[in-house]
C-alpha cells in the first residue's frame, strides 16, 4: 500500500483529504464496476457492458487470474481504478497491459489518474517487463501529450482488428459447413 | 489434434503430403522461435528479438502460463505457428488476443495461414470469449480484406501506446526524485 505524500501538490485546499493507492480487492468489484458503467455512459455506450460483479470476482481473483487492479480511495470512497493484465510479445517476452484507468468525472484533475498510472508502472518495473502498452484515442491529445511526456510512444501503422462472439460463431459455422 | 481434410483443396499436386495444426509443446520452442526470428529478420529488425527458448518454455509452460500456441506441422516439419493468450475487457470480460500467426516464407499460399487462424478462432469459440483481437499493419490490405471477409472489424481511431523497459525506468526514477 502506498499513500501518496504529494497529494497536497494536488489537493492544496483538502489538507484532510487523502489519496490512497490500492491492491484492487474482490469487495472493490461493485465499485470497480460501477466506474465502469459510469464511463461507458458517459461514452454513450452503456448497454456494451456485460461484464457482471460475479464475472469480474470470478475472473480477477482465480488462482489464475485474468487481471489485476488498482483502487484509488479519496477520502474513503472509491474514486478510481486501474486494471492491467500480462500479455506476450515474441519479440520482448513478458509486458503488461493497462487496458482501462479511470477517475470519477467530479474527482479529476486532482492527480488521482497520473496516482494510479505511476502505481502500474511501478507495478511493471518490479516485475521486470520488457514493455507497458495501452491504447488511447487519436483525438485524446491531452492524454496523448502526457503519455509522450512520460517516456512512452505512439506505435504508428497498427490497427486493431476485432471479431465479436456472435461473428465468431457464424465465421466457425461457415468453415465447419467447408470441411464436409 | 487436428488433421485439416480439406488440404486436398490448397495443395493439389501434393497427394501425400499432410497438414497437422497441434497444440505447441515445450519441444517446439526452438522452431517457434526460429520462425520468430525469420519474420524479424524479413522486417529487417533481428536484433529486436530478445525472447530466448528458455525465456518461450518458462513463460509458456508454467502453472500459469503466459500464452499458448498451435503448431502447423506440414510434411513433418514445422513451418508454422500461431501464438494467442487472454486479455480481459472492462466491457465484455474474458477475450482472446491472436499475438502473432506466422508461416515460413517458402510455405505460404498453401493454406497454412488460414488453418492456423481457424485453429486459434475455434479454441475461442470453446472458450466461449466474448471477443477475439489482433492487431494488422494499415498497409496489409490482403489481410485487412481477409480478416474483414471473416466477420472480424478494423476498429477506428485508436492507436497503440507503448513504453520500453528503458524509459519505464527513466519515468520511475524520475517520479520517485518528485516525492522526495
């Protein structure tokens, strides 16, 4: 547990308040999920979460774990989280990935994000990654700037492809219907 | 195990020969990493392949490991392999991620590519995830064409953010003078 001394560089009129930076516990799971759904709303996307309370209990605290959180608690409530898992590049091995962090719209720009953003690299130093990725959108250039300013860069020429459960399906069918 | 009937479709003047996609296993390592290391040097980047065999065999094959593979064994040699692992969606929970699907240049145009891409979307499909992800160079048009003929999407506006071991380093060394 590390409690961030310069908050007050952050919080210069809460001098009671305080920033705790957390290992994510299965009891956050209702916190971190309503973090969740409360920026897909604001994304306009609110029924593109499926992710239940018992799926990410079930999913995040296994003996094999698909991810990890941290919780940022700001003056005893729930006000941010970070999730990252492992991945595998073939040519640098071992990195992890911060695949969401995200800050309560009223409780932004107190330094709670770049909190929890050092806490995952820290996180990553310590296991000896060879690499941290995440993606952001092209047009987030506050976010971009920041991210340059701290030592990372943009991968230029890449997109992401993705296919949904239901296209996975019919993609299988069709293939299987191939082979008769 | 998997024997592609259908091969009689791709190599028609090769009545004996047989395609087999399998599980990869630790013994395979070396080819795997040699077929790493072709595509590299092909990209004129060889020296960016730090990965070892031993660094492929311990992350792979753990308690908990880091990826999987499926091997594509043509006439008794390896000529390909596909690389995969889970990551973990804060909208759709457990997906998985296709790191990397190579075929030995010599060996392309016979339909190994897409036995392997069929193997690695069949194994999601058992592992009822609610997505599949890659990612293609924007350039790539025949893959691009190919992907999308699938079902899959090239998902719009979102780029790729990565920071090295080095400036990870840098960074956290330079936040750590900030909260002395």
């Amino acid at each position: 547990m590390l409690v961030y001394a310069n908050i007050v560089k952050f919080v210069k009129n809460s001098i009671n308040m305080s920033l705790v930076i957390r290992k994510g516990k299965k009891e956050d799971m209702p916190a971190v999920l309503g973090l969740i759904k409360e920026l897909a709303t604001f994304e306009r996307e609110p029924a593109a979460v499926v992710v239940t309370v018992d799926d990410l209990v079930r999913d995040g605290f296994a003996s094999n774990p698909l991810f990890q959180t941290f919780i940022a608690v700001y003056d005893d409530e729930i006000v941010g989280m970070a999730l990252f898992y492992n991945r595998y590049s073939t040519w640098k091995g071992k990195t992890i990935h911060l695949e969401d962090l995200i800050v309560k719209e009223n409780k932004r720009q107190l330094g709670i994000g770049k909190a929890l953003y050092d806490e995952v690299l820290k996180y990553a130093l310590n296991e000896k990654v060879r690499r941290v990725e995440w993606v952001v959108l092209d047009w987030n250039t506050p976010a971009i700037d920041f991210y340059k300013k701290s030592g990372a860069s943009i991968l230029k020429g890449w997109e992401t492809v993705q296919m949904t459960e239901e296209n996975l399906i019919n993609y299988i069918n069709s293939v299987s219907n191939e082979d008769i």
